[in-house]
C-alpha cells in the first residue's frame, strides 16, 4: 500500500479505500446469491452465449415474454410466438423447422446461417427475428422451383462437386445468389467477374473441408450461365486458395 494510503485525512485516498471495500462486498454478496454467475466477474469478458442468457438458443420458455410477429419465408407467411431476443437463425430452425439454415459459430464469423432478405444477404444469427416482419426471407429451401428444378447455382454445386461435408453449402449458396445479384444491381456481369473478385465476395463464408476451388468453379458456372456468355468475357484471376467468405 502507498503511505499516503495510510491517511485518513486525505479525502480522495479515503474515497478510494472506500470504493475498494465496496466493490470487494459486492463481489462477495454476488458470489453468495449466484455462485453460477461468478464467471464474467473473473476478468475475462462474458462469452456473446453468457450475454445472451444460458439458453440463447430457445424460442420460447414459459415464464419469458413474448411477442407475435409474421414472417414471410420463402413465400409463405407464418405467424410466430416468441421472445423478443431470438434470433432469425433460431426462429427459423426453431420454430418453422427450416433446418437448412446451419448454425456454425453463432457469433457472425462463418457464414453458415446466411440466408437472403429482400434478396440481400445476412448472417441470421447476428439479426433478430422481431427485425423482419415486413420483410421477404429467403432460406436455402426457397432457392429451387416449386416444381423441384434446381437454382442453377445448385446445379452448379452438383456439377463441380462444391462441398464435402455440407454444413457450410446452405450459407454459400444463398450467400453466392446474393452476391451475384449484388453485381447484378451494380450494372457488373456475373461472367466478367474475376476469380479474385468472387474470392473476396464470398469471403465471409467459410468451408472447413477447405473446398474452394470447386465452389469458385460452381459459382463461375452459374454465373456464366446467368449473363450467358459462358467462356466469353470473364476475367480470370488467381484460384480461391486461402479464401473465407464475407458476407456484405
Ligand atoms: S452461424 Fe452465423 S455467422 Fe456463423
Ligand atoms: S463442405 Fe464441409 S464445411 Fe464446407
């Protein structure tokens, strides 16, 4: 301890020796009320799940608040019960089912949850669901016809054989629909792309089985298809090697 701590009649010092006895009864009283809720206390930051609550994923439990709201989902509106703090992501695994939607990291790092609103792409796990109920949500279960046929970037993914595992394959087809159509509103045609460019717009989803190349070859495909010009005007650049994918 300093000396000056010592003396009781400098006031600022005496505050200060009173703040510290303070806040050491507040921790002991909160130690002895929750001994479960001692870990954000212990000089590290509370975890984005300990912010949320011990349950972040729930929809609903029976003594929380809740709301209504509609969401309208790949063109067909639900009507919904549940707690202000859901999430999208949860909402729509949750409570209508749409597991096509991954969960990956639930912090907004891997793109895995992406799915299109009013045709823009977003991470649903970093979106309340309460946010959208005038908005159009389109999942990967609304990507294909109602006839069955496949999105031609579906196809795509098919034909260049994209995805290993599959967890990330949800979020990097709407996230590449989104993209495309992103360049599209730019006045820019998907074939010209270069690979750089699509490496660096998709580069907020992430594959573990470390797939790139062939979902860059998928998603040139389709893209190419779409302006059709396939083999005509499209920039090649470097390959997708290293690439995460960024949702805008
Ligand atoms: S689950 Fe949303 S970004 Fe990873
Ligand atoms: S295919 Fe497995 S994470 Fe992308």
């Amino acid at each position: 301890m300093h000396p000056d701590e010592r003396n009781p009649n400098n006031p600022a010092l005496s505050r200060r020796l009173f703040l510290q006895a303070a806040a050491g009864a507040a921790a002991g009283a909160a130690a002895g009320a929750a001994p479960g809720a001692s870990a954000g206390a212990a000089g590290s930051p509370a975890s984005p799940g300990a912010l949320q609550g011990e349950a972040p994923s729930a929809v609903a439990t029976s003594d929380a608040p809740s709301v209504s709201l509609t969401l309208e989902v790949n063109g067909s509106r639900h009507d919904l019960r549940i707690e202000p703090r859901v999430t999208l992501l949860d909402a729509l695994r949750e409570q209508l089912q749409l597991t096509g939607t991954k969960k990956g990291c639930d912090r907004g790092q891997c793109g895995a949850c992406t799915v299109l609103v009013n045709g823009r792409r977003i991470n649903s796990c970093l979106s309340l669901a309460i946010m959208h109920q005038s908005d159009h949500i389109t999942t990967v279960e609304g990507l294909a016809q109602p006839d069955g046929s496949l999105h031609p970037l579906q196809q795509a993914f098919l034909e260049q054989d994209a995805f290993q595992c599959g967890y990330c394959t949800p979020g990097q087809l709407c996230s590449a629909v989104g993209m495309l159509d992103e360049h599209r509103r730019r006045g820019v045609a998907a074939a010209a792309l270069t690979d750089a460019e699509i490496r660096e717009s998709m580069s907020g989803n992430l594959c573990r089985c470390g797939a790139y190349p062939q979902l860059l070859a998928a998603i040139r495909q389709a893209a190419e298809a779409q302006t059709g010009a396939a083999g005509n005007g499209a920039r090649t650049g470097s390959c997708m090697q290293g690439s995460g994918m960024r949702t805008a």
